[in-house]
C-alpha cells in the first residue's frame, strides 16, 4: 500500500466511525489523537517488558502490533490533514547520509 493510499484507508475508516458516533474533528483533535494512540503504544510496550509468560507475551505481542498500525494510520491521517508530502519528508528526514563520529546531526525542519 503506497502512503498516500493509506493514509486515504485510514482517513475513510476513521471518518465512518467519527460520524458513527458523533466525534468532531478538527486541528487539536488530530494532534491529541496522536498522543493517545502513542500513549497506548508505550503502555503495550511496557507490558510487554515485564511478561515472562510465552502466551501473554504473545497476546501482548498482537495487541502491540495493532497499538503500532493505530500510530502510524493518526499520523498518515494528521499529516494528511495538515497537507504534509509525507514522501518527501520521509526521505529528507531518513535520507542515509555519510556520517562520521562526532559529526552534528543536522538540525530538524
């Protein structure tokens, strides 16, 4: 699935139950979404640190992986939303550069 086709998916699930259930949208509401579903992520991945069971960790392990496609799926949403070219940010963002010990990252855009 391209990004731009994703973030299309995500953006149609998430429209069909906002009206479902009467959910507003606007600009905070896309950032505080972010940080819930970020927020549920660290939760999950802590749990999952602390099991010692191979049934729980795999439950956990499943839960965590629906926890990471909720992330991703707000962030295509909300950069989609804030008109964000998220290729092109990826790959600026990303780029492998040669980097040397002791050389200072670039500074964030």
């Amino acid at each position: 699935m391209e990004l731009n086709e994703a973030a299309a998916y995500c953006e149609a699930g998430w429209t069909v139950y906002a009206k479902a259930h009467g959910i507003e949208r606007d600009d905070v509401f896309y950032l505080l979404k972010m940080q819930e579903e970020l927020g549920e992520l660290t939760r999950r991945f802590l749990e999952l640190r602390k099991q010692e069971s191979p049934a729980d960790t795999a439950k956990l392990r499943d839960k965590f992986a629906g926890d990471c496609a909720s992330v991703v799926g707000n962030a295509l949403i909300l950069a989609s939303h804030f008109g964000v070219n998220l290729e092109s940010q990826l790959r600026a963002k990303f780029a492998v550069r040669d980097w040397k010990s002791g050389d200072a990252a670039p500074a964030s855009k």
